[in-house]
C-alpha cells in the first residue's frame, strides 16, 4: 500500500502528460485542456517530492 502511495505522484504526472498529449495528436489544443494537463503534471510533481519525504 505504502508503494501505491509512494508512486501516485508519479501517476499524476503522468496523467498530466497524457492529456497533454492527446490534444496534441488531435490539432485540437486548446487553453482548458492545457491547463488541466499542466495542473496534473505540477500537482504531480509537488506530490511526488512531498511523499518521497515523509512515505518510507
């Protein structure tokens, strides 16, 4: 369970990626799904640091 946790930061950041991602390969960018993918990937990599800090 701890290894889940451990790992959900890298989850989100992936996430975050992927819908970045997938408007790109559509032509279809606009700012929503831009700031929904960067709000993941930074809320991803914010708790990644925050949980490899205090997860053991």
């Amino acid at each position: 369970m701890k290894e889940l946790l451990k790992n959900s930061g890298v989850i989100l950041v992936l996430i975050g990626v992927a819908i970045l991602a997938i408007p790109q390969f559509s032509h279809s960018t606009t700012n929503t799904s831009l700031v929904i993918g960067a709000i993941f990937t930074v809320l991803g990599i914010i708790a990644t640091i925050i949980l490899y800090k205090y997860v053991e």
